[in-house]
C-alpha cells in the first residue's frame, strides 16, 4: 500500500464543531427533545439520602403525591426488583457489588439516592422531592482513610528495598497526602430515557456509549444488549466522570418504565459530588535512598487510598514508581480503605497524577539535600530501558524535554537556594518536574463509507468530552482516503455505530484513529484496485501501488496528470459506495514500553505575609508522539496545566466526618481554577512519531498534560519560600 501523502494530519485545525457549540445548537445529553424524537418529556428528581450510613425505616410521600402533577414516587418499598446481572464485560470493573438502586432498604454513603419523584414540569418535580419525608436508624459512618483498616494491599518488589534504604547513605522518609478531587464537568450528569415496548433509549451523558451505559445498563434490567440504545453526541467535559453508567441512569430507565413516559433525570451540581465519583484521597508514603552522587538505589512506597463499602477502586498509582527511573531496589504495598462512600473513578491521568506527584516532589527534596540541580539528578537516573520489565523503550525523549524545557523556561539562571528571591512582598520561586502516562490502545472499529459523489463518512461509537475527536478523526481520514477534510464527515456517540472502547486514558486517537486508518485504507484500496482493473479508467493496468489519491483524485504518483477522481469512477461503475469496517485489536505490550513523556517547569510568586501562591508562568514540554493537530493539541495542554493547578492548590473535597456529607458541594466552596488563577502556559510538543506504539505514532495528550504539573508548582513553592508542603492542596493556611 502507498504511503498517502499526508495534508491533513499535522495540520492545525479548528474545531469542526466549534460553531455548533458557541451558538448553544450542540445538544447535550438533556438537550434532546421533540426533534430527537424525546416528547412529552416527564421530569425525575432523586431524593438523596441525609444520613452517611445506616437503614431506612419509611418514607412519608403523602405530601408530594398531593402535589398537581406529580406521576409518582419510587424507592425501595415500591420499586419493580431489578435484575442488576454481571456485567464483566466492561462497565463495573471495580470488585464488589454496584450500588443496586431503590432495592433495599440501607443506606451506604450520604447523598445516596432513595427515592425519586416523577413529575410533570421540572419545578413540579423539585419542589415535591423536597416534601418526600424519609426517616432513617442512623450510624456512624466512617469517611477517613487514616482511621478505617485497610484491605489487603497489592505489592510490587524488585531486589531488597527495605535493606537498601536502611544502608543507604542519603536516605529521605516522606509522608503526603492528597486530598479528593471531584472532576466537575461544566455538563452535569443527565440521562433522558425512552421505551418502546422492551426496547430503550437512552440520551446519556457518557464517556463510553456501549460498555460504559449500554452494557450496564442491559446488565441492570437483563435485556439484551441490543435492546438498550444509547446516543450521545456531545459531552460537555468528563475527566473521566462519563467512564461507567452511575445510578442516576438507571433511575431515569426506571422511572420511564414504571411511569411509560420518557423521562429525563438531570443531576444538580450539588448531587454530582455524590452521584457519580472522584479521584480517591491517597496517603502516600515513600523512602527514597540513592548514593552521595544522587544515584537512587531504593524506593519503598507505601500507598494507601479511600473506596467504598461495596466496590473497590484501584487505579496506576504504582507504574510510576517502577520505571520512571533507574534504580535496582523497589517495594511498593497500595491497599484500599473501605469508607463510607460512594466509589471513586478515574480523573485525569489516573493514577499517574497520584504517583508521579509524590515521586517528583521527592526527587526535589533529593536535589536540595545533595545539592545537585533537580534536572541533573533526573538525568543521573534515566533509565536505558524500562527498569520494570527489561523493555526497550518504544520511544522515550524526557532528556530531550529537559533540555528544551531548561532552554525555553530559563531555568539554568536560578538562584538555587530557596526562600531567597524576592520581588517586593512577594517570595518568588521555580520548580520543575517529569510526567510520564502509559500509553494504550483499546480495540476499536470504525465504517468508513465514500460515496459517489466523492464524500466520505465515517463512524464509531466513541465519544468527544472535548479533546476534539469530532475535528481529530477526519484528519486522518481524509489523508488516508486522500479527501480534504471538508469533504469528510465523522459521526460518533451512538451504540449503533461500530463499538470502540473508553473515550479516556488517552487512547482516543490510538484506537478509534487507527481503526479509522484502517478503514479508511481498505476503502482507498477498494477503489484502486476497481480503478486499474476497469479497461475505462486512465489507470486501468497500472500497478495499484503507484497510485496515490489527492482531493479525492486517483493518479499515479509519478505522473499526475494520469488519473480520475473516486466520482468518475463509482458513478462510471454504477457503485453507490465503497465502504469497510476497520479494525484495530489494540496496543500490544510486550514488545515495548510505552509512554508519553514531559517536563514541566512553573514560576510561582508567594506572598510572603499572607500565604497566597500565584502562579506566574508554567512551560510544559512533551514528547507525545505524533500530533495530529497542533491547535488542539494546545487546547490539551492548556486544559490538562489548569486541572493540575488546580490540583496543587484548590481541588479538595472537604468531607464531613460527623454525618459523611461533602461540605462543600458547589462550585463556590470546591475551588477550581478560573481566568485569573491561570497566567500564560506554553506548550511544546517535540516532533516526534512512535510508529512501534500504533500504526498513527501516538501517544496521547489528555493525561501526560496534566502529570507533571501539580509536582512542578509544588517545587517551586519550596523553592519560593523554603517550606516544603507535603499535604495536598497546598493552601494559604498551610503556608502561614
Ligand atoms: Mo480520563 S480519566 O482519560 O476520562
């Protein structure tokens, strides 16, 4: 097959969707409505559950019944037994038992749902919930990771760490903590649910159209997968928040099928703190030993982070630790703690966000104590090959980004010495640190279609939360099939189309793009070879191989003025369509190690009397791979250095521990980062290409943006005023 040229791919292209999501024409999940075939909508309000732990003894919805319009009130004294069959599939990849809604009569976290009302307006149904009384036997919960037992912990070792440490001459035993963060999508969680007959219809906010709600939900009721329909076109933010269908979901099915009218159930801010999930808190404790050279002999890492009563999350959070730098001693124990809560999920490099951080931050404090600069002692530790699995590394240019990071960031100027570089009653201050993020591929298949009239669409179940796989998936296309981008239309976010895995962990490109790739070459193919095989056509009897295909004419590669276009020749032939279904079966990993890679440099401004950090400038450098499109790939960037601030100095879910509610559901006490926390951030992708990771050379950009960050900002917070914080968010308290 020809190497296509490629013109698109490389390319900084706007948004396609751009003008649709400006104007407000982007449906979203609660969008829908009589021209999506959603009428007659009714409105479902849960009522949560006001105590942390315990049962419920009755409910008192004489009141809200009352109400004009209101269609019903389910819980568990009421509510149709729902199957809720494994789904082993993919949905509920947490040990345990999924929170089987409205089925019993326990209570397992505060703001767990136990009722919901059906209404006729959305007001109606608010103002009713409200009026449903529920008593409860109470107990207390237990929502502290550092009070409740452990499970037994997962292990890793490789030599004698603990030894190691102990005769180490340069020895650091570290203890962080980190705090919860919720993932706060602009779009809160929504599902409009419809049935006909045994057939439903879901308009859901998802990250994952067919194993995430599709498969659960079938799962929930015990119909057949193809009897659930899920179509999700837009998603307004997830970080991870859409992987797996939440109760609410669910509720809204069953709500419609007890009421026979679709039903649409929208989750109000304060409720998605509670109704869908979090990255869990972590304790982290680490021993660091290395040589008086800064040569690391030994880690041990000690990991420990909250989950629920009935399901036990895990996540990477011990990868980093193995072979993000050389050294021949490693022991890591990580052991959930069963709370109180609801199950936590995914956010923004998962894990890897958790792991690298701690690591990072150590390294600094190694780089202070042996007065080496952080950089040089990164280099003095950078693996040849991956330390973990003897792995050469498919490709890995963290020496690269440190030296265009040092060059562009000016970091060889500093003043090593913290706490000493002032400008008026501010403490200024400059860290750095790495960021790595496995690189995956789930498998994926895509139908690509050219038409007669020289267009192209092409589809596949995944989803856009915002990264641009609307804009992203047509560049490839249109370069494979030798289109313009203009001429390629891409459809997603419907279970009908071709499944593909999680729109997460960074895989997007590498699987959903690969199998448009493949498609896309197979349908090229198709028409060259009815090309030269067709005594009609100007390259009939050529070899297919000379053939290349430019704005959707075919001619040779050497002779361009010998050729036809794909409309000559399907309308010649009377063909409708070319079409084919790529596939791709995945990364495979056990050829290479595979990761995205980055440095991560920030200036921070402290304010010396009252505490308050001030970000000044952060420059992040990465080798990703192949970037398919610079501009979003910016916007990437942009987006994962703000979910990092906001990691390092305001996220935090404050629970409280008398009853287990969250304090501080809502966007004014949860803080996340606005316009004015965020000061210029800069982005340099190396351009490279990891053609052993996938056939595109990718490696991804939503998590390795986000890495390295919180690391950095901390660094260069010790390096502003000396003190060196090692609980998460660092606050202006803290810091007083
Ligand atoms: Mo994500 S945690 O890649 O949605």
């Amino acid at each position: 097959m020809t190497l296509q040229p490629q013109t698109a791919v490389g390319t900084p292209q706007s948004r396609v969707d751009g003008r649709l999501k400006v104007t407000g024409q982007a449906p979203y999940a609660a969008d829908h409505g009589p021209d999506d075939g959603v009428s007659n909508v009714r409105f479902a309000v849960v009522v949560d559950s006001s105590v942390g732990r315990g049962r419920i003894t009755g409910f008192d919805t004489r009141a809200a019944l009352a109400q004009p319009g209101v269609l019903t009130v389910i819980h568990h004294g009421n509510s149709p037994r729902l199957p809720y069959v494994d789904n082993p599939g993919s949905n509920n990849p947490q040990p345990g038992t999924r929170l089987r809604v409205f089925q019993d009569d326990r209570v397992l976290f505060f703001g767990q749902p136990v009722a919901v009302v059906v209404a006729e307006t959305l007001e109606t149904a608010q103002h009713a919930a409200s009026l449903v009384g529920v008593t409860y036997a109470a107990e207390a919960p237990s929502t502290d990771l550092t009070r409740a037992p452990a499970d037994e912990p997962a292990s890793y070792a490789r030599g004698d760490a603990d030894n190691a440490w102990a005769q180490a001459p340069v020895r650091l035993d570290l203890s962080y903590r980190m705090a919860r963060n919720h993932h706060n999508p602009m779009e809160p969680h929504a599902t409009i649910a419809r049935w006909d007959g045994d057939n439903l219809t879901l308009w859901d906010k998802t990250q994952w159209v067919v194993g995430g709600t599709q498969q659960e939900v079938a799962a929930v009721f015990g119909i057949p997968q193809q009897s659930v329909r899920v179509i999700s076109p837009f998603v307004g933010g997830g970080f991870g928040s859409g992987l797996r269908a939440w109760p609410h979901t669910t509720i809204a099915a069953l709500a419609a099928r007890v009421t026979g009218q679709p039903v649409k159930l929208v989750l109000s801010r304060r409720q998605l703190y509670f109704g869908t999930g979090y990255r869990p808190a972590y304790t982290y404790a680490l021993k660091v030993a290395s040589d008086r050279r800064g040569q690391l002999t030994a880690m041990v890492h000690d990991v420990k982070s909250e989950t629920s009563s009935y399901e036990k999350f895990t996540e990477a959070v011990l990868l980093p630790g193995q072979m993000l730098y050389s050294m021949p001693h490693v022991r890591q124990a990580y052991s959930t703690v069963p709370l109180d809560v609801n199950t936590p999920i995914w956010m923004r490099g998962p894990g890897f966000a958790t792991g690298v951080h701690v690591i990072e931050c150590a390294l600094d404090e190694l780089a202070h104590e042996l007065r080496i600069d952080p950089i040089e002692l990164r280099l003095r530790n950078e693996p040849g090959k991956d330390p973990s699995t003897g792995l050469p590394f498919s490709t890995r240019r963290l020496r690269e980004c440190y030296t265009v990071g040092a060059r562009e960031f000016g970091w060889h100027g500093r003043n090593p010495k913290p706490g000493v570089t002032r400008d008026g009653d501010w403490l200024i201050g400059t860290g750095m640190a790495a960021a790595v993020y496995d690189t995956g591929g789930f498998p994926a298949q895509a139908h690509v279609r050219l038409h007669a009239d020289g267009t192209a669409l092409v589809q596949a179940a995944t989803s856009d939360m915002g990264p641009g796989t609307y804009t992203s998936m047509p560049q490839v296309a249109a370069d494979a099939l030798g289109l313009t981008m203009q001429t390629v239309t891409f459809r997603l976010g419907d279970s009908v189309m071709p499944p593909t895995g999680p729109h997460g962990g960074s895989t997007t490109m590498a699987s959903v793009g690969t199998a448009i790739q493949l498609g896309s070459d197979q349908v090229r193919s198709q028409a060259i070879t009815l090309a030269v095989n067709d005594s009609r056509s100007p390259l009939h009897g050529v070899r297919p191989e000379d053939v290349i295909v430019r704005k959707g004419r075919m001619h040779l590669k050497n002779d361009p003025t010998r050729g036809e276009s794909y409309q000559q020749l399907l309308t010649r032939n009377q063909r409708p369509h070319l079409e084919a279904i790529g596939t791709y079966t995945g990364a495979v990993h056990d050829r290479f190690s595979m990761s995205a890679y980055g440095a991560v440099f920030a200036e921070v401004a402290v304010d010396a009397r009252l505490g308050i950090v001030r970000l000044r400038r952060m420059l992040g450098v990465y080798d990703a791979g192949k970037i398919v499109n610079p501009k979003l790939a910016d916007s990437q960037a942009i987006g994962g250095m703000v979910g990092g601030i906001g990691q390092a100095l305001l996220e935090h879910t404050v629970t409280d521990p008398r009853d287990g509610r969250i304090a501080n559901a809502n966007l004014a006490d949860y803080l996340v980062p606005v316009n004015a926390d965020i000061p210029n951030l800069q982005a340099i992708y190396l351009n490279g290409n990891d053609p052993e990771t996938n056939p595109l050379g990718v490696k991804g950009l939503g998590e390795i943006t986000l890495v390295g960050v919180a690391p950095a900002i901390a660094n260069a917070v010790f390096h502003a005023t000396g003190r060196r914080l090692r609980d998460f968010p660092i606050t202006a308290e803290a810091l007083l």
